[in-house]
C-alpha cells in the first residue's frame, strides 16, 4: 500500500484501521472476529492502528496489546489520553494535567505491551489546562522514550501554532469526510502551514456514507449514534440526499459509497490519512479497495457540485461530546 507522510520522518500506510468499534459504541464485541480483521489488515498492507485509553475504556488497547504479542506485527501504534469517563457511561471530563498524563501513557504502555508509543494525541484539549503545560509535558515523555511522537485531537488552528511552538506536532486527528468538513476552514490549512499531518477519523460518517442506513429504526438499541443530531428521523431522511449523490457517482464507476467517499478523501492531498473503523472481514476488504480508486478532476468537480446544494443537517455530536472539540 502506498505510504503516506505525517511528519518529517514518519509515514505511516494511506489507510489506517480505527480500532475503536471493536470494543464498544456499535454494537457488542466480537474479539475473535476483531483478531481476524487485524490481521487480515496488516497483511494487506495497513502498518498504522489508532485506540485510546477510553476504548471501553481500555479494552480496545488490551485487545491491540494481544494482537501485537500473538503477531509481532511491525505496525505503529497511535493512542490517545486526555478524556476520562466510567464505563458504560457517556459522560466524560477532560483532564490534561501533567500527572494524568503520565500515569495515562504509562498505563497505556502496559496494556498495549510495548516499550514506545509510535503517537501519542491528547484526546481533547481543556481549555482551562494551558496547552503549553500539556505540550511540556508530552515532550518529558519524549526525552524519555516513552513516546515517540506528539499528535493532538480536534484542536483549533490557534492551539495548534501554540502547541507546535513549544514541541513538534507530528498530526492533527480531526473527524474530516463527505458530510464533516469543518477542517478545511482552519485546520487543515494551519496543518500545511506547520507541515503537521493531518489523520481523518470517521472518514465514511460512523457508517453513514455507506449507504446502510435508511432509518434510524436499523441501529441496535445500544446503538451510541442514536443518540447524535445527524441520526435523529428528520436529519437522517434530509441528509440521505448526500448518499444518493454518492452512491450514483460510485455506480458509475463500479465502486461501492465507502469507496467513492474514502476516494475522495484520499484525493484531497498526500498529507491526509483516514483511519476507517471495521470489525469485519468484507468492510475492511471493500475499505482496502478504495487505496486504488483515483478519481479524476471531472469527477471530483462533479461531487462538490452536487453536494454544494445539499448542506448537512445536524451537529456531529451531542453537547456532551462536544466537550474540547475545537478548543
């Protein structure tokens, strides 16, 4: 697979696997079948996996913890500190504090079983937590070895100057596809300018640009995107507007909505990486077919026609998950 570069030194494959479905919020686990895709992943060419502490909580970095010790996969390994929150519980705070830190990497090594992590992101920022103390912090962490590089999550642009300004900010994790494109305002050009990677979480909507969904009647009850605006009745009927678009234009290539939508995000410049989520075989193997699927600029002008007259209905999150986003 065609590798891309983050940062000076560190390139990672043009897909990663979001690991965070494996453990909870769609639906029950499945270790075994999980095991399987991690795999099957990293013998097609995947070499860059991202978890958090919160996974869970903690599940999703013992979960990878296994797999690198039954696999001695050569992969890098992106997780995450800064959110806190009890199991079975969508309440969160955010602590950013030097001690939390600390204590959150070194756990985090233990359960993944490794000596490094290959990136280590603040989860969300705090904004009563000066970023340069968190940045101090992380770079501790460098001088130590515990971590190799520094990323930080949905941050604003002027965080970001700060953060990079007192330690070298490898990547910026931000949700960036089809239907959230809030990046492109700020972010993403404040990345470029800092030479900062950017790694696109939620690349495919939670599932929505698939196409699988018609109503919101087809989650599970422990579904957490039954919760979220965009998944409400009236959003999900308004933006099914912008699948349609999609799926016609991936017709006509023969490709499926995942694809096209990975495709275009992919197109969007060699410094983006998106890290679709699957805990199975078929969607992680439709997902990989998407890394050889170049669209051209006519298509490409013709998707942002369409789509220019459908804008987005909904929040990407409740008020609760909103909390540090864009701080």
């Amino acid at each position: 697979m065609e590798q891309r570069k983050l940062a000076a030194g560190f390139e990672v494959s043009a897909l990663g696997l979001g690991c965070m479905g494996m453990s909870e919020f769609y639906g029950p686990r499945d270790d075994a079948g999980s095991m399987a895709v991690l795999h099957e992943a990293v013998a097609r060419g995947i070499d860059f996996l991202d978890t958090a502490d919160i996974y869970g909580p903690h599940h999703n970095e013992e979960l990878l913890g296994r797999f690198l010790a039954e696999s001695g996969a050569r992969v890098k390994i992106a997780t995450k500190c800064g959110i806190v929150r009890k199991p079975g519980e969508y309440a969160r705070r955010i602590d950013n504090s030097p001690a939390h830190i600390r204590a959150a990497c070194e756990a985090s090594l233990r359960r993944l079983g490794v000596e490094r992590i290959d990136l280590y992101y603040i989860h969300r920022v705090n904004p009563a937590q000066p970023i340069e103390e968190t940045m101090a912090a992380l770079a501790q962490l460098v001088a130590e070895g515990k971590i190799d590089r520094v990323g930080l999550c949905e941050v604003s642009a002027p965080t970001l100057r700060r953060a990079h300004a007192v330690h070298p900010v490898t990547a910026v994790q931000t949700e960036y596809s089809l239907w959230s494109r809030g990046a492109e305002t700020e972010i993403l050009p404040a990345c470029r300018d800092l030479g900062v990677g950017f790694v696109a979480y939620s690349p495919l909507g939670r599932g929505f640009l698939t196409g699988r969904f018609q109503d919101a009647a087809e989650l599970a009850a422990d579904d957490f995107r039954n919760m979220l605006p965009r998944f409400q009745d009236a959003a999900l009927l308004a933006n099914r507007r912008i699948v349609d678009v999609v799926q016609d234009l991936a017709a006509a290539r023969g490709a499926t909505p995942a694809q096209y939508a990975l495709a275009w995000l992919l197109a969007q410049g060699p410094d983006i990486v998106p890290i679709p989520g699957t805990k199975r075989l078929s969607y992680l193997a439709e997902n990989l077919a998407a890394a050889e699927l170049r669209l051209t600029p006519d298509e490409l002008r013709q998707l942002e026609r369409a789509l220019a007259a459908l804008p987005v209905v909904g929040a990407r999150y409740t008020e609760e998950g909103m909390k540090g986003v864009g701080v």
